[in-house]
C-alpha cells in the first residue's frame, strides 16, 4: 500500500492520497453529516464554525473564523448567516469600530457543542479503532508531517498556478489543455 502512494506508483485514482481521504472523509463523516443534519439542523460546515469558536473561546471575527477554520471567506460568511438566523451565534461591533463584527456562540450553540461533540468524538474513536496504539500514534505523526508538507505545497508550488474562478463558472468556461 505505501507502494502505491510513493511519487510515481500506479497510475490508477485509487493510488492517489488525495482520492483516498476524499473517500475516506465521505464514508468516516458520513455519521457525522447524519448526525449534524438530522438530529441538530445544521450542515457539517456550520458544524465546523460552531466546533472551532466554542475551540477558541471568546469571539472571533468573520475573517479569523475563516482563517482558523481552513474555509474560504464567502463559504463561512454565507455560513455565519445562517448560524445567526438559527440562533446558533452572535455578532456584536465592537465599541467605535462598525468595520469589524465580532462572533460568538449564543447559549444555544453552545448547548449545540455540548451535545454534538462527544456523539463526533466517539464516531472518531471508533474510526481509530482500527489502528493499534502505536499505530494510532504513528498516523498522527504522519498527519501532521503530511498537513506542514501540504502548506509548503501551497504557499509555494501553489503559487504559480492559476487561481479557481467558481464564481464565474470555473472549470467551465476554461480553455481546454491542448
């Protein structure tokens, strides 16, 4: 398996480590989504918003909720609204400043977390279930190798390559490669 992983091994999608957490992220969260959507009413997305304020304590603004979130600003904005309109969080302007809005967890939300977050944290456990301890152990040490190798990938390789345009229909309006 680690064969298939190395820089050029295989040919095929599966061989590819990208492909294989996509999957492994849709299969694993399924539960998750299942849970966030049906008992909770609210999308992973909003889950995550929720999870990483309640991580971070305090409030936060729009922009640093992005940040730490790992989400793109209009995705988490269009998120916040909703999380506002369900009651979920709170924006509030700091005093002489109408430039920032400062987000927090309403009481509801974070009863939400409280709730939520175990119920997340035993789907996890049982996913790592599947690994001994020390290999447990060594999947994180590799996680986080992988993720520090990601972002030097972005803040470099990445450079140089064009950026997505959604708005404007992406991938569908590009020019094919000859």
């Amino acid at each position: 398996m680690a064969e298939m992983l190395s820089p050029g091994a295989g040919a095929l999608l599966d061989d590819l480590l990208l492909y294989r957490l996509s999957r492994l992220l849709a299969v694993g969260g399924s539960p998750v989504i299942r849970l966030c959507e049906g008992r909770f009413r609210i999308t992973r997305r909003e889950w995550r918003l929720l999870a990483t304020l309640a991580q971070h304590g305090g409030a936060l603004g729009s922009s640093q909720l992005a940040e730490v979130a790992q989400l793109d600003r209009a995705r988490t904005s269009r998120a916040v609204g909703s999380l506002v309109e369900k009651g979920l969080i709170s924006r509030s302007q700091p005093a002489g400043d109408r430039r920032h809005v400062l987000l927090r967890l309403s009481e509801r939300g974070a009863a939400i977390h409280a709730e939520l977050f175990p119920l997340v944290q035993r789907i996890n456990a049982e996913l790592m279930a599947a690994l001994a301890p020390a290999e447990a152990e060594q999947f994180d040490r590799s996680l986080a190798r992988l993720q520090a190798q990601a972002e030097r990938l972005q803040a470099g390789a990445c450079a140089d390559l064009p950026k997505a345009d959604r708005r404007h229909g992406g991938a569908k309006n590009a020019t094919p490669a000859a």
